[in-house]
C-alpha cells in the first residue's frame, strides 16, 4: 500500500462525508435533509461498488471508471462549492484529480 493509495482511500471517504453533510445542510426541512443525507451518499457507494470498486460487479473499461469517478468526486466537489465553502472544494477537487489521474496511469500500466 503507498500514499497514494492511502490518500485516494481518504478522498473517497472524505467524498461520502461530503454528500452526507450536503445532505443534512442543503434542505430547510428535516425529513429531505435526513433521506438525501442517507440517500446520496448510498447512491454513489452503490455505483461505485457495481463500477469502479477494484473487484466491481460490472467489468468496465478504464474510460468507464473513470467516468464514474469523476462523477462522484464532482458532485463531492460541487456540494462544497453550494454549500459555501469554495476552498474546501477546490483543494478537495485538486486532491481527488492528482490521486485519480495517478492511480489512472497506474492502472494502465498493469
């Protein structure tokens, strides 16, 4: 395990967090705040799991998961960018891309 491995690890986590607290924060009401904080988090743990995880369910080329990890690490950026915090976006959009590109040359590679 490098850090890159670590630090991707860290992004996806921080990427679940990221739609659980723009879930919580972005509706005025409890009960859409309380299902979005479930639901879109759950949403992108379910595509990730059927598409990019490393023993996905469904056998996608390279351009695919990447497709699907920009997509979630996206909305993870943009929901921090709504929320008001555009720092924490941009950094968190930076991190995520520097892992994503590495670990996609990485994985070209073997």
């Amino acid at each position: 395990m490098t850090v890159v491995d670590v630090l991707r690890f860290a992004c996806e986590l921080f990427a679940l967090f990221s739609l659980a607290f723009w879930g919580y924060l972005a509706w005025p009401y409890p009960w859409p705040a309380v299902l979005f904080m479930i639901g879109a988090p759950l949403f992108a743990i379910v595509v990730w799991a059927l598409f990019r995880a490393p023993r996905a369910i469904v056998a996608t080329d390279a351009v695919g998961k990447a497709i699907v990890e920009i997509a979630v690490m996206g909305a993870a950026t943009a929901a921090w960018f709504q929320l008001g915090y555009p720092i924490v976006g941009a950094v968190f959009g930076v991190v995520a891309a520097v892992t994503g590109v590495v670990t996609f040359r990485r994985e070209g590679r073997a």
